[in-house]
C-alpha cells in the first residue's frame, strides 16, 4: 500500500511538515509504503498550464501522485483557505488525481476556520473524482510543543489521536478501493 504524504507549507519551520513526519510515521507502522514530499524542498513553478508540468521536479510529483494509493496532504491554512502551494500542486498534478483517494492534515492560527479545506475538497471531488477521508486533522498553533523551533512535535493528545485516524483510515480505505475499478 502506497500512502504518499505531501507537506505543502513552505514556512521554514513548518507545522504542517510536523503533521506530515507523525502522520508517515503512523503509516510505517501499518506497513504501508509512506513516501514524505516536502514542498519547501521541490521548486515547482506556479502553473501556467504550459510549461510548469513539464519541468523534472513537477513530473516527479506528479508521478507520486499517480502512483499512489492515497495521498494526504498537509498544508496550512491561511485567511480562511488552504495555501497556494497546494493549490498549485492541484494545477500541476492535473489528471493524475483522478480517482484518488485524499486526506488532509491541516494548520491553522486559529479555530475557526476549520471548514476552509472544503472548497479544495469540492474541487477534487467534482473535477477529478477523488473520495475524500471524511474526516481529517485541524491543529493551531496550541496544539504544538516547541513552535516554531526545529525541536517542535505535536503536543496536543487530541491531535496524535486524530493523526493516527488519519493514517489507519488512508490504510484501510485504500486496501477497500484496491479493488474497485473506476469508469
């Protein structure tokens, strides 16, 4: 099983990249294959629908992508939406979300905008059928130990639950899908 996790936050210290590393670790565990892309390290270029697909460090996303089983992405949220950065990898990876099966892992500021991950659900859904983990991960900046610094972990007990929520239904619901074949 093929869970490939995608850290989208491009802050030098990132919380979101902190979710990522707990989430593959939880994946490890299952046994599944948890291959750990971080966006602060792939210059991908904002999509331009011409040439940003192209470049190596794109198709070699892209092809993770499509390789995948499931995908979770982890990415903060800023001003009530997801960062621009996963709305680019959306752009880029185009076709090879189709039917995938997707779940998130987000970091916030605060509480109250924990619905933002839904508009860039919708678009998965109804533009390349993905299925969507009912339910995913919503952490703010209380929710972490050492912010900010590079010793920074996951404190919030609620959290590491919910991560290895994440993680175990991404496994299962993956080994379910394995069989099922899209039109």
């Amino acid at each position: 099983m093929n869970v490939t996790v995608i850290s989208c936050s491009l802050h030098p210290q990132s919380r979101s990249y902190v979710l990522a590393q707990q989430t593959v670790a939880h994946l490890q565990e299952l046994g599944a294959e948890a291959p750990l892309y971080d966006l602060r390290r792939h210059e991908l270029g904002m999509c331009d629908a011409t040439t940003t697909h192209k470049t190596p460090v794109a198709e070699e996303l892209i092809e993770a992508i499509r390789r995948a089983d499931s995908v979770l992405l982890a990415m903060p949220v800023y001003n009530y939406d997801v960062n621009t950065a996963a709305k680019n990898l959306l752009e880029i990876g185009m076709r090879a979300w189709n039917h995938k099966l997707v779940g998130f892992l987000c970091a916030a500021g605060g509480q109250r905008s924990y619905m933002s991950v839904m508009p860039f659900a919708n678009s998965l859904m109804l533009d390349f059928r993905c299925i969507i983990i009912p339910r995913f991960v919503y952490a703010t900046s209380s929710d972490f130990g050492d912010d900010r610094q590079p010793t920074m972990y996951v404190a919030s007990t609620e959290i590491q639950g919910r991560i290895k929520e994440l993680a175990t239904n991404s496994v299962r619901l993956a080994e379910a899908l394995s069989t099922v074949t899209f039109a």
